[in-house]
C-alpha cells in the first residue's frame, strides 16, 4: 500500500469509518496474524493477538502521526501485543516462520523430487528459525521474509538500526550454527545454490 493509500486509510479511520477498519483488518491481518503466529507460538493465541491488535489500532489511531508506514505501525502493535501476551500467560517467546509459496502444477517426476526435496529443507529452516532464542526469529523473519527494511524492523522492535544490524547479524550466525548441526554441509552448499 502506498503512502498516499496509508494517508487516506488512516484519515478514514481518524473519522470512524467502520468500513475502514474493515479494509484495514482485510490489507494487513495476514501479516499481523503471521507476526503474532512466530511469537506465541500457538493459532487460537495468534489469533487472539491479532484481534486483539486491530482494536488497539483502531482505538488509538489517533495517535499515529505517519513518521513510518501503516503496516510498520500495526507491525509494532502485533509485536507488542504479543509479547504482552506471553506475559499475561507466563510462557516463553517463541517463533515459527512463513508458510513458503508452494510450488504449483508440478507436471514431471524430477519436479516433484525437487519439491520433496525443497520441503525438506523447509521444514528444517522451520525447526531452526523455532529454536532461536528470543527476537532472533522474529528479525530473520522481517528482515528475509517480509522484506522490511533495516529502519522499518527498528520501528517495529522500538530499537534504533544499528542495535537491529547487530541482532540481524548475530541471529545469522545462530541460525547458520543450528543448521549446520541439523543438516549435513552437502545439503546445506546444494541449498545455497539454488
């Protein structure tokens, strides 16, 4: 969505429009609910994070200036929200990744082997991302999987950019470091390649 989209969609919500809230709810509750997903670790708590999110939006829009991006906006209110929620119920953070595009019409054998294969990997990435400690996952996952930007992910985690470069670094070499132990160096260079 556009800056100008953003403008107009915030206006809307400043004046009460429940449509707004509707196309608001409908742009950005996939994020949000993935976001709130890599957190609590849990879909019936992801959810609930994420309505509970939307109402926070809704009821303190008038305080968003636009200094950032909408979505970056509702991003620091689902990180919040969800670390708010860890506490209330006294659990751990953890994180899960994205679901990754499947491949679609698969239409020879060697395509599938490659597919097989490919999930494979996936699902090993999954369990890695999982077993990062703490924001490590979520930042991996905003900076490589939501493609936000180095300043966008520091909005959202309320850090400045350099303390984001150094997690985003250190959280890298977690995550080599764990998948170096979960899989062999042949299927981690022949992952690399492609």
């Amino acid at each position: 969505m556009g800056q100008h989209s953003d403008q107009h969609l915030t206006q809307r919500l400043k004046e009460g429009d429940k449509q707004a809230l509707r196309s608001l709810i409908e742009l950005y509750k996939h994020m949000v609910y993935t976001l709130a997903l890599r957190i609590v670790h849990n879909e019936e708590d992801a959810e609930e994070v994420s309505q509970d999110t939307f109402i926070k939006a809704y009821q303190s829009i008038e305080g968003f200036k636009g200094d950032s991006k909408l979505s970056t906006w509702l991003y620091r209110i689902a990180y919040h929200r969800s670390l708010d929620y860890i506490k209330k119920n006294k659990r751990k953070p953890q994180t899960t990744t994205l679901e990754w595009e499947e491949v679609s019409n698969i239409q020879m054998a060697e395509k599938v082997w490659d597919h097989m294969e490919a999930m494979e990997k996936r699902q090993v990435i999954r369990r890695a991302l999982g077993k990062l400690p703490g924001e490590d996952g979520v930042i991996l996952s905003l900076f490589y999987f939501e493609s936000l930007s180095l300043k966008e992910i520091s909005g959202v985690l309320n850090i400045s950019v350099n303390s984001v470069k150094v997690k985003l670094h250190r959280s890298r070499k977690r995550l080599a470091a764990l998948l170096e132990k979960m899989m062999d160096k042949q299927t981690i260079s022949s992952y690399a390649s492609k």
